[in-house]
C-alpha cells in the first residue's frame, strides 16, 4: 500500500473515530468519492476528483453510517471528499500540538479545536474556552454552551449538523487565580487566528455566527460594539457573518426582549441559509 494512501486512511478513519465519540452517527459520501475509493490503492494514489464534481454530483451522495446497531442516524445530507477529512485532521493534529503562546500551552489541560460538521453550513464562533470547555476538550459545553446548543436546537439544527469553534484554541491562562476566566488578549487571538482560517476555509460555510464582542472584535476588528452590531450582517472571509450576544449574557440577563434580539438574530441567519420557518418559531419570545 503506498505510504500516500495510508497515510490518508489513517487520517480518514481517526477522523470518522473523533466524529462518532462527538455524537456523529451518519456523513454523506459522493458518488465520485465511492467509485475513487473502490479503485485499487495504486490507482487511488493517482486519481484526483474534481472538486466541481463533488460539490455540484448530479448524483444524490450516498451515505456511511457510524451509527450502532439500532441508533438513529444524525441528519448530514452534503458531500464530503478525502481530500477534505484529511485536511481537517491534519490540521486539527497541527493545532493540538501549538506551543507558539508558551504561557498558554504550560497552563491548559486540553487543546480545544472544534466540534460538529465538517461540511455545516452553518459555524458558530467564540472567544476562547472557559474551564469547562479546557477540561472536556470541547467548545461551549458548559452553561452558555448548553444555552447555545438549545438556540441552536431552536432552529432545528443539532449540534452536529453546525461547526462549532473558538478564536483561541487554549483557555487564557489566569495565574494566581484558582476560579473564573479572562478575555483572551488581542495578541493571543491575532496568534492562534490562523487555525481558525483554515477551518473556515475547509468548511466554507454559508453563514457564520460571532458570539460576544470579543470574538467580533477578534474577527472584525474594534467595531461599534457589539449592542449596535447585532442583527446587522457583516462580511468575513467572503462569508456573510452575523454578530450576536455571547450566550453567557443571556444567562445574566435573562429578559426576554433580551432573547428575542438574539433569537431576531437566528431569524435572520435562517432566512439566509433558506430554512423554513413555521410560525411558532418566527413568535418565540414574543411578549403574550
């Protein structure tokens, strides 16, 4: 087996192994993909699959469940190629070993790179991990990420239909701190922003969602913040961009006019990634 190829299965199946202990049951694969990989190896080594084809198939793609015996696969109905899961798996074994901001990399328990769907049209962006987050290797799983998960269960998506992912990969450090957490400086973000373009660039989301002033500071740069920001579409790498509240805000304030302007937010990302909309949904938060 050329060591190529291998190299490349090895990256697709550790890829698929992180996907299913994230809850991942099903991804789509293109006809195209499955008539490469039915090639001999030496073959494989060789073909290349225009990437056209693989994002306009006329084909429906076909489907690889990782789902066990008896379980529900999750919904994931865009295609996926070689080319890409082993991209995003080098990419995320490159991130995993950073050890450009040293005060970082001594301090955390767990390099956080992102969770969800590699081929989402959706993408959620935050700051940087919080405790919970460093210790579980995840984003947002703590009490703003569950509140995140329930927004993003709103619109009728699941986690692993979105991507999820943080301007900075590590938890800021708090020395002579044993609780709590701190912003993210501007130099860590401009540092470690990198990964999160390459993540952007391999997924190619249709909308991404910038939660808090600090990730839209980190992605757009000092704005008007992010009260005159939200619900006002912005442009980010080609991609439309919608700033909103950090879900941690909704959670110390708890008005509802304060959740019906995120979920105003949501309304909007929706209509632009053309999803239905039922009335229940448009009146969510809306006063009696």
């Amino acid at each position: 087996m050329p060591d190529a190829y291998g190299q490349l299965l090895d990256a697709t199946i550790q890829h698929l192994e992180d996907l299913k202990s994230h809850g991942v049951r099903h991804v789509a694969i293109a006809p195209e993909t499955l008539r490469a990989l039915a090639q001999p190896p030496a073959a494989k080594s060789q073909i290349s699959i225009p990437k056209s084809q693989m994002d306009k198939a006329s084909t429906p793609p076909q489907e690889l469940s990782l789902a066990l015996p008896g379980e529900a696969p999750a919904l994931d109905s865009r295609p996926s190629t070689l080319d890409k899961v082993a991209a995003f798996a080098a990419l995320r074994e490159r991130a995993l070993a950073c050890v450009k901001c040293a005060h970082l990399a001594s301090s955390r328990k767990n390099v956080v790179f992102g969770v969800g769907s590699i081929d989402a049209q959706l993408m959620f962006v935050g700051e940087a991990p919080g405790a919970d987050e460093d210790e579980q290797g995840e984003p947002f799983v703590g009490k703003a990420g569950q509140l995140l998960t329930k927004i993003i269960q709103a619109t009728g998506l699941g986690r692993a239909d979105v991507y999820i992912a943080n301007i900075l990969k590590c938890r800021p450090d708090t020395p002579g701190q044993s609780a709590g957490n701190r912003k993210p400086t501007s130099d860590e973000m401009a540092t470690c922003i990198p990964y999160l373009h390459e993540q952007i660039d391999l997924i190619r989301p249709k909308v991404i969602v910038a939660l808090g002033a600090t990730a839209v500071d980190g992605l757009l740069g000092k704005t008007l913040g992010i009260t005159k920001l939200r619900g006002t579409w912005k442009t980010y790498r080609g991609t439309p961009l919608m700033p909103t509240y950090h879900p941690a805000y909704l959670l110390r304030n708890q008005a509802m006019s304060e959740k019906r302007k995120v979920w105003e937010d949501m309304l909007a990302v929706m209509e632009k990634l053309g999803m239905p909309i039922t009335e229940k949904q448009r009146n969510y938060f809306l006063k009696a």
